[in-house]
C-alpha cells in the first residue's frame, strides 16, 4: 500500500506539470498551424498526425489521473441511481409501438415503390444517417429511444396479446447457449457489409427488402425464444442502440425515469451480449468506414482491384472483394488490439472471463467513432430530411412545402468540425479508460495492481486513438 | 528505392505511430524499473464472477 501510495503522489505531482505543458501546446499549435490557411473542407487546423499527438498526450494523462485519484471502485455494484416515477409511462409503450410499425411499412413502401435514385427516396437517408448514426447519439444522450418505436417488437408483442387472449400461448423455447451474442455480431457486421462494400447498399428497393428480411427474422426469433428474452439477446439493432443508451444519464423503465452518472450504466452490460466481438465489431465497422475512404485504401484498391478483375471478378465483383478483405482485416485488427489488452488478464482470470469483463469499456469508444465519423453526414445530410419527408417517394410531391429545401453548409466551418471530432475522439477514450479503471479495481482491490493492470490497455486506447485520427484526417 | 522514393507521401502516416511507440518504451522501461526493484505485482486473487443484466 506504502508502493502504491507513493506511485501515485508521485503521479499526482507531475500532472499539474504535465497539465502545463498540455496546456502550453494547445496554445501554441493552432497559433501556428492556423496560419497555414484553410481553403477546402479537407483541409485541418493542425495537422492531423499533431492532433493524433495531442490527443493520446491527453489520453496518457487521464491514465495518470485516474491511478492517482480514482482509488476506489466506483461501480462495482451499478451506478447509484435516482428514481423518479411517472405514472402511466407504460401506456405510451402502445402509441409509440404503432408509430414505429407505420413508419416502418411506410419506409418500406417508400423503398419498394419510390425513386431508385438513392438521393431522392427518403429511405436510404433515414436508415443511413438517422438509423444508423442519429439514433447512436440521441440514444447516449436522452436513454433507449428505439426501444418503445422497435417495429418489430410492436408486432410480437401485439402478436403475443392476441395470441395469449385466444389460448394460443405456449412456453417459448430456452434461448440457446450456443447462439450466444452470434445473431447481434451477424446482423451488425452484415449491416456494416451492406453499407460499406456491397455497391447497390444505397439502393432503396434492396434496403426495403432486406429491412423486411430483418424484420422477419426478428419476428421468427419471438416466435421462438419470447418476445423479451430475443429483445434482449438477439435483435442486433436493440442490442446495439441499448449499448449506447447505457452511457446516457438517463434511464427509462415502465415506471418511470431514473438518473445516473453519465457513461457509469456501462458497467451494467450483460457481457454473454455485449460481448467482446461484439463491442468490437461496433468499433470496428466505424473504423473500416474511415480506412476504406483513406488514401492507402484508395491506393491499394488502385494497384489490386484491376488485377482482381484480370483474374476473372470483373468491374463490379473486384471492389467488393476488396471491400470485403479490408472489412475483415479492420473487425480483425480491433478484435486483435483489445485480446491484446486483456491477455495479460487471461493468466489471473481465463481468457474468457477477462475478455468479457472489460467489453463494455469500448462501448464509449464506439459512440465516439460514430460521433466523430459521422458528424458532419449528421450535421449536413440530416438535413436533406427535411425535403425527403416532403416528398418521400421522389416523386415531385410536396406535402409538407419543405421539397426545395436545400443543405445549409455554413452551419459548421470544417475547423470547427474537426475540433468537435478530436474532442469526442479524446472524450470517449478516456471514459473508456474510466470505465477499464473501475473494473480492474473491482477485480483486483487496490489501486497500484488495478492501473498496472491497466497498462496494456491504454497502449490500446493510445493505438485507437491515433488509428481514430488517422482514419479522420486521412 | 520506390518506397524511399515516396516518403514524401507516408511520412505523415507513420507520425501516428510516434505516440504508441512512446507509450510502449515508457511502460516497458517502467515494468523494468519495477521489476529490478523486486516490485512486480504477483498473482492477484480475483473476486467472484460479476452479475450484470445490462
């Protein structure tokens, strides 16, 4: 204990230095590099490999921090939480379940008989930019906002009232071990497939049909195992919003709203579902989107996809075989960094365990991936909502008087942009080492065991820091 | 030659790296320091499995 209280004054007295120095940069960089003129949207206010070193010097000095001034394990037992009860919260379950189920078939619609220019049918838009990155974001700020919306939840519950009110009801079968977190990984790696690689992902009528392809997957998965019980394990858009809404402050129930320290919900994740690959893959996906528009991805497609299509895959086939290495490679690499951390945990805890127990940390990471990669497509495309929800099927209507709307560009300056995804960038990777710091505590009692524990993973939170800028400024 | 050619082009990229190669010779010098000084952490007893329901 003398050891590790000694460490850690030690540590407390260098970061007001350390502090200073940071501080002194700040100061200076953007003095000097701002100076250097910004004409296009590409352009940076520093350059990005100094941002990257900014960034992880922050990141190394949260490290310190925590093992000098979080000595207790915060968490171990939940966050506290303070209750407030609203009654007959439970009765907008229904309203707000028809909402999402006419959305849903209206989204559909729109998809199957609208425009096929991905531009003008609102449904692309809606999956790709509200969907996929809007609902992330409000989900960590306000709680689970898709859960009372979930379509496909609406109609298994309806289906299981009406099937209990007419004798049908039978006992759902046990959820299977082995399926474990497997259909959560699929749907969202294929999903990411989907966006990223395949070339007609954008294209309204094959999102349609796969939306509904999901849809009735998720309905035979409620048929089978109950309607909470494949909530809970197997929807992979439930899982993925529900991890992100374990970082909100708030959290919804039946009964009403409780209040908790933001990001500390984390630490509740149930990891048979948030597993490793899980929470990987979601970091990963992000991070593939950033790699596959890099320079060295764009090279490498230059030099490998002619000869891809030399052997015979031809113009459309080739890229999407590239496209798909590199997803695997990426999913691969941020699976490999984060065994990489816990492998010296493995020895202590087993390697299963000590995978699980530290999932959750990358679930901050992860919304800070989404934040600082989409950002701007939720800034500007979002707003390309506005005229599509006028004329959702591309067909020159105008029922809200919104169709010509155009996007602002001025909103945002891309300095300002950039600030906003480096801070996120450097916000989620120290919760994550907040998160990491606490567990290991819990783990391991005190804290001079808990931060050397630690140490492989800030070389991770270091590594996925500077791959986050990387991915951003490249 | 053709890559030494092009550093021009990647030397930017491998900046990057600069701060996890810091980090790692930062803590291996540190794991050193403590490990002459016979401060290693041992085997530590680990609690029981946790119980979530996120």
């Amino acid at each position: 204990m003398i050891g590790a209280r000694s460490a850690s004054t030690r540590a407390a007295r260098r970061l007001p230095h350390a502090l200073a120095v940071v501080g002194a940069a700040s100061l200076v960089a953007p003095a000097t590099t701002w100076a250097h003129g910004i004409g296009g949207t590409n352009e940076l206010p520093v350059p990005g490999w100094l941002g990257a070193w900014a960034a992880t010097l922050i990141v190394v000095l949260s490290f310190i921090a925590l093992g000098a001034m979080w000595r207790t394990a915060r968490f171990a037992d939940g966050p506290v939480e303070r209750h407030l009860r609203i009654p007959g919260l439970g009765l907008v379950q229904v309203p707000l379940g028809a909402v999402g189920v006419l959305a849903f078939a209206g989204l559909v619609y729109a998809g199957l008989a609208g425009s096929q220019d991905p531009a003008n049918n609102v449904l692309p838009t809606t999956v790709y930019v509200v969907f996929w990155v809007a609902v992330p974001v409000a989900s960590a700020i306000v709680g689970d906002v898709f859960a009372p919306l979930n379509p496909w939840r609406a109609v298994g519950r309806a289906a299981g009232w009406a099937a209990s009110r007419l004798g049908w009801r039978r006992d759902p079968l046990p959820y299977p071990s082995w399926l474990g977190s497997w259909p959560v990984l699929v749907g969202l790696v294929g999903f990411g497939w989907l966006e990223l690689v395949y070339l007609d992902g954008d294209a309204p009528a094959v999102v349609a049909r796969l939306a509904l392809l999901y849809a009735g997957v998720q309905l035979l998965g409620m048929a089978l195992f109950g309607e909470p019980e494949w909530t809970r394990r197997g929807d992979a858009f439930a899982v993925y919003f529900r991890a992100f809404a374990a970082l909100a402050p708030l959290r919804w129930s039946r009964a009403g709203l409780a209040r908790r320290a933001p990001v500390a919900g984390a630490t509740q994740l149930d990891p048979m579902v948030f597993s490793a690959a899980v929470v990987t893959a979601m970091v990963g996906i992000t991070s593939f989107d950033g790699f596959s528009r890099s320079g060295l991805f764009g090279a490498i497609s230059e030099a490998v996809v002619p000869v891809l299509g030399d052997i015979g895959l031809g113009a459309r086939l080739a890229p999407q075989v590239l496209g798909t290495v590199g997803y695997a490679f990426m999913l691969g690499l941020i699976w490999g960094l984060y065994r990489l951390a816990c492998r010296p945990l493995d020895r202590r805890m087993g390697a299963r365990r000590a995978g699980s127990a530290f999932a959750h940390t990358l679930v901050p990471i992860a919304l800070a991936y989404v934040l600082a990669h989409y950002v701007g497509l939720l800034i500007f495309q979002g707003q390309e909502m506005v005229p599509l929800l006028s004329d959702p099927l591309g067909s020159g209507a105008d029922y809200l008087g919104t169709a010509d709307t155009v996007i602002d560009y001025t909103l945002i300056t891309p300095q300002a942009l950039w600030v906003v995804q480096v801070a996120v960038l450097v916000l989620g990777h120290v919760a994550g080492l907040a998160l990491a710091h606490d567990r290991a505590l819990s783990e391991f009692g005190t804290g001079r065991q808990a931060a050397r524990s630690q140490n492989p993973m800030l070389v991770v939170m270091v590594a996925l820091t500077s791959l986050g800028l990387y991915l951003l400024s490249s | 030659m053709i890559v030494l050619a092009h550093f021009g082009h990647w030397y930017e990229s491998v900046l990057y790296l600069v701060p996890l190669v810091v980090v790692v010779l930062a803590l291996w010098w540190s794991g050193r320091g403590d490990d002459e000084s016979g401060d290693a952490t041992g085997g530590v007893a680990v609690d029981a499995g946790r119980t979530n329901d996120g």
